[in-house]
C-alpha cells in the first residue's frame, strides 16, 4: 500500500479523533473479496451446494458472501456462465436497500461496470423497465457485457449524460440509484490507483458534480419515489454535505432510515450543516466491518407531478418476427417474453413494454438482443443465450465444469458431438455459456469471438 497523502490522512485524523488510529490501522488489514450470487439464474441454495469455493456470508447482502484470497473466481466456468458478479462486500449495501419491486421502472444513472445494476435485476426478477446509464462511452461498453453475462432480459444500456436523460424520462422512474463518481477514498485499499488520482482540488471537482448529477436525478423521480445517494468516499465535502445542500434545494424530498442501518455506522450530522435527519444516512467504515469505505442515503419524493410519456412506436416489418417465431417455434420450448420488438439494421431486439422514446438517445442496448436475420433465417444472439434456462431450448448440451470440451467451446473449436441437428445451448452443469449448431455430428462453434479464451 503506497503512502497516503497527508493532508487526506490530517484530515481523517481530525475528523475521527480517537477512532483514527482504529481507521488508519485496517490499512495494514487485506482488502475484502466478494462474491454475489446472480439469484436471476440460480438459487442461493443451489450455489451454495456447488460453490467450488469456500464462501461465508455478508450480513447486509442475502446474497453475498466473502471468498478467500487464494480463490480466482474471476476464472472459473461459473464466472462466465453468469451465475455470480464478483463485488466489494460494502457495495452489496445499496441494492437491498433501494430494493426495486417486479415490474418496476428503475434507473441506475452512473452504472458502470455493472456492479449495482446487476443487483438491483435480481430484485426486479426479469420484470419491468431496468435502465442502466453510463457516462463514459468505454465504460458503457463494459456495462453491457456484464448485463448480458448476468442474463438481465429487461435492462437497457444507454450512454448519456444525466441532463440529457432527465429531459427524456420527467418524473418517471420508481426508484433511481446515484452511485455518483468520487474521489474514491473508500478504495484506498482495493485500488491503489484511486490514492494516488486523490487530490483536495478533485474532492472539490467531485462534490460539485455530485450535486448537479442528483439535481438532474431528482428531475426523473415520481412522486412517491424513491433515490439513494452512495459514494465510496470519506469526505464530508462529497457525502453529509451534498445531502444538506441537495435537501436545502429540493424541499418536494426526505431523508428515510436507512435499511439494515444495524450493519453501519449512522452518517454525522455536524459534517452536513448539523441536519438532524443525516443520521438516517449511514457511513460503512472499513475499521467497523469487514468492508471498504462506503457512503449512503435514502431518498423519498414526496410530492410533485407524475408524467405519463409517450410509449416507443416501433416499426418492425412481418417477414422479420415470422423469422423469429419460426426459430422459437424450432428451437425453444418456451413463449418468447412479451415485449415490442424493434430492428436496427439486421439485429432484432425486445423492448419492454411501456418504453418512453429513445431515438433521441444514445444506446448500447435498447432492449434484449434476440438476434439477426441473415438471408431469409434467423440466427440468435449470445444475449438471448444467457437469458434462458437449459430447458427452454429444444436442444441442449450440458458438460462437468472440468470436462476439457468447455475449455473448446470457450476458445471457439468445433466439437464432435452425438446430438439431433439444430440449434444447440452448450451448457455447464445444465446453466448455458452460448449456443452451437450441430450439423452431422459437429457442434459449430457460435461463442462470440471477442469473449474467446485465446
Ligand atoms: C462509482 S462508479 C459506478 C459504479 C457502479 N454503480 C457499479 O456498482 O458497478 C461511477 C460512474 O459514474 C460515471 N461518471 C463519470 N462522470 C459522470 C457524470 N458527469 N455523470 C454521470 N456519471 C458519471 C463514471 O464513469 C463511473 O462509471
């Protein structure tokens, strides 16, 4: 661990009186693994029962648990086929908190890579409008692998600024998450690289966005709302304060308690203009548990206008969703899900119903991927590959996870194989990685060729 900067460490000293020598200490302490199980795709239960690695649970996070360090989940089959997202155990505190219904209209505004979009899906079990935005372009890229890993048939992956999306979505959302960008001093540990980007001017830089960035995530919410706030900071400046001074412009919002605030520290209320209700918020210090740095507060908006918006008119031609249905009927055993469909070039997608219209925005995904018509057929997409069960293909091939043939499958080969001709999901332990066409007797490889093992 590199030095930190003084005036961070005069600071904390000044602020945690007594308690900063406890705080300074659990840098000597290694940082905290994680692993969450994607509930979209498997039981905890189930997991637990073929978890290769040892897992003890994270109080705050049903399904969290820690790993040890010798683990690489990061490598395992498991990994690939979607069944976890490995997370920092302290940001496994803010989903169940905003905790988003089935059926649901939801935003995570700053959500890349992906961490907090993909919990926030299990909560919303399939159902419903998820809209997962990302700032950066490159970052927006990663977010959309991850939501297609994890098998998430209802988000949507845009690349916008928050000013831009508030324009497009007035009073809509039923939850929102600010998982806002910050001067990272809760990641110290896990991310040398954070310590040394830290400066005061940049605490300062970030403070000032944040504020902007909830003031246009304020614009989105419906009445009756609901919006968390969380850093993974230290400062004052970007945490207590923001909320006072977000509260102080925004009357039409409260703060709430904070769920299973028994885990955390409560935020301080003299860091934030000594706003009584700032000890709702809660502060998840690295010396109190077995976790990075975090910062959190609970949002309700308690009045103002509900906007109905005009649903998305898409234009699909007939010969495009016969294509598809022929598939289906060929190939699954399952009722396509319910949804609009839309065509951008040859890709086909599946939006959720109700989608306001995004043609003025910029999208990575504007729903689920179903595929692409090539020549007067219908091939499926490896985004609709991860959002379904082995048994909804009409064929299926399941291997061992140390069977050699899923390390083929997974560097791109063929493979030779007994199954009827068609369309074929390739799974591990019956949970699919992608699809294969069997023709006489050989599986043709269709694993994405930028997700190959090289
Ligand atoms: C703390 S990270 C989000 C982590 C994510 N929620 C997760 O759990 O995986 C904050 C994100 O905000 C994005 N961001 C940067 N500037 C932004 C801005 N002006 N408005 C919105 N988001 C921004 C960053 O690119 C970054 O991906």
């Amino acid at each position: 661990m590199k030095a930190l900067p003084q005036s961070y460490v005069a600071r904390m000293t000044d602020l945690l009186g007594e308690d900063s020598h406890l705080f300074f200490k659990s840098y000597e302490q290694p940082k905290t693994l994680g692993i969450r199980i994607n509930t979209l795709k498997i039981s905890i239960e189930e997991f637990l029962a073929l978890s290769p690695f040892k897992l003890e649970p994270v109080p705050w996070a049903p399904q969290g648990f820690y790993y040890e360090e010798d683990a690489s989940p990061g490598k395992h089959v498991f990994h690939t086929a979607g069944l976890y997202y490995i997370q920092e155990p302290s940001a496994m505190s803010i989903a169940p908190a905003l905790a988003p219904e089935p059926g649901e209209k939801v935003l995570d505004l700053c959500a890349a890579p992906g961490g907090k979009t993909t919990h926030l899906a299990a909560y919303m079990k399939g159902q419903g409008i998820l809209v997962a935005n990302e700032f950066t372009a490159s970052r927006a890229k990663i977010l959309a692998e991850n939501v297609e890993r994890l098998g998430l048939p209802n988000a949507i992956v845009l690349n916008e600024t928050p000013a831009r999306l508030a324009s497009a979505f007035p009073n809509w959302f039923d939850r929102i998450l600010v998982d806002a960008p910050c001067s990272g001093e809760g990641m110290f540990r896990k991310d040398p690289a954070a310590c040394e980007e830290w400066s005061p001017e940049n605490v300062s830089h970030c403070a000032i966005r944040q504020l902007d960035i909830l003031e246009e995530a304020a614009k989105m919410l419906r009445p009756g709302g609901k919006l968390v706030y969380s850093t993974c900071t230290f400062s004052p400046d970007e945490n207590e304060s923001v909320v006072d001074k977000f509260l102080e412009r925004n009357p039409k919002f409260k703060l709430l308690p904070f769920p299973n605030a028994e885990f955390f520290s409560p935020a301080n209320p003299k860091w934030g203009n000594n706003r009584n209700d700032l000890q709702y918020a809660v502060r998840l210090w690295p010396h109190r548990l077995r976790g990075e740095g975090h910062f959190a507060a609970l949002f309700e908006k308690t009045d103002g206008n509900d906007t109905r918006l005009a649903p998305f008119q898409t234009k699909v031609s007939a010969e495009s969703v016969s294509l598809f249905h022929s598939f289906v009927r060929d190939n699954l055993v399952c009722a396509p899900r319910e949804g609009q469909y839309l065509l951008q070039g040859d890709h086909l997608y599946l939006l959720p119903h109700n989608l306001p219209d995004l043609k003025s925005l910029k999208w990575v995904r504007p729903g689920l991927h179903l595929g692409e018509l090539k020549k007067k057929r219908f091939e499926p997409s490896h985004t609709l590959a991860m959002t379904l069960k082995n048994s909804d293909a009409v064929h299926y091939i399941s291997f061992e996870p140390d069977h050699p043939d899923i390390e083929r499958y997974l560097r791109g080969e063929t493979l030779p194989v007994e199954q009827e001709e068609g369309w074929t999901l390739v799974c591990v332990l019956n949970f699919p990685l992608g699809w294969g066409k069997v023709v006489q007797h050989t599986l043709k490889n269709h694993y994405p060729k930028g997700l190959r093992i090289p």
